[in-house]
C-alpha cells in the first residue's frame, strides 16, 4: 500500500521517514519528493507498505502528530482508473 505523508520538515531526510513507519511494519520504499534545482525537501513524501494492515495501523497512528514541531498528515494513495470518466458523462443522458 502506498501512503503519502505531508506537513514534512524541511529537514528531514529518507532514513527519518523510514524509522518512523518501520514501527509499524515492513516498509518496502521511501521517496522523499525534493526540488529538482536545489535538492530540498519540498515537505511531502510517500512510502510503501506490502502489509495493509500494517499500513493501515501506520496510517491511524501518525496522522495529525507532531514530527519535528510539524503536525504531518498521513493518507493511503488511492489512484483512480478513469481520472477523468467524468468529462464523458453526459448530464441530459
């Protein structure tokens, strides 16, 4: 399961994310999004779970905490089949 996290400090690096979510479980990757001029963190990042569960109690147990004097944010990536089946959809049909 992918989770994207947000409200990162700037400071923080990859190894900091993953010794965060390896409390829960198994973590597969970390990608941590940086600027691709200069490098920095641009405050959000994403991690793979195999282990749902263990994602999911990841999810529920870090949303809203405060890392590094930053309240993060912690959600499942949901991808959408059909971004945009809804331009076809007709309102008359």
């Amino acid at each position: 399961m992918q989770i994207h996290i947000t409200n990162l400090h700037g400071n923080m690096i990859e190894a900091d994310i993953q010794r965060l979510f390896t409390k829960y479980g198994e973590v597969e990757l970390v990608k941590l999004v940086r600027d691709k001029l200069n490098n920095r963190s641009l405050g959000h990042a994403y991690v793979d779970m195999p282990v749902q569960k263990e994602a999911l109690l990841a999810i529920s147990s870090l949303h809203e905490t405060d890392v590094k004097g930053k309240r993060i944010r912690v959600a499942e990536v949901i991808y959408d089949p059909a971004p945009h089946a809804s331009w076809n959809v007709s309102k008359n049909a």
